[in-house]
C-alpha cells in the first residue's frame, strides 16, 4: 500500500509515504529517489520538500546514493535542503 501512496498526486501524501518507506520498505527507497528528486510538477517550494524527503529517506537506509544526493543538493542551493543536507553531513538527522 505505500507505493501507491508513494505514486500518489497530492504532494504530501507521495512525500510522507516517501518518509514512511525505510521502515516499510526499505528496498523500494532508492526506487523512488529520482522520481521524487526530478518531479517537475509542484511549486518549487513543494519541489524543495520533496528532495528533502529524499535526502531523509536514503539516509535512513543509510544508502550508498546519498553522497551523490547530498552533492546535488548543494548544486541546488535551496535553504532548507542545504540546511538538511549539512546536518545529515555532521550526522545529527
């Protein structure tokens, strides 16, 4: 059932599945990582939330991708997804 919720249209439920899946599903996280990471179909405040999912969520499977998900986070320079990606850095998420 979280992948569907994962797939679904309302932001905030796609994200808070996306949340949900390292203890579901951790198998599926690095999955769903790009499609969350590219969705072009939000604001870009929404758009930011998500990638903060992303970013959350791989590190919670503790993920071989994050590092590369980190790195486009600084390239994206938004606030609260530096703000994520530095304390996932220093450990402290």
């Amino acid at each position: 059932m979280i992948l569907d919720f994962a797939k679904d249209p309302n932001e905030y439920v796609s994200r808070r599945a996306l949340l949900a899946m390292p203890a579901l599903r951790p198998d599926c996280v690095e999955q769903f990582a790009p499609l969350f990471w590219e969705r072009n179909c939000y604001s870009l405040e929404l758009q930011e939330y998500q990638r903060i999912a992303v970013l959350v969520s791989l590190d919670a499977i503790h993920s071989s991708l994050l590092p590369q998900y980190l790195e486009q986070a600084k390239q994206d320079g938004r606030r609260y997804l530096l703000e994520h990606a530095e304390r996932i850095k220093g450990g402290l998420l």
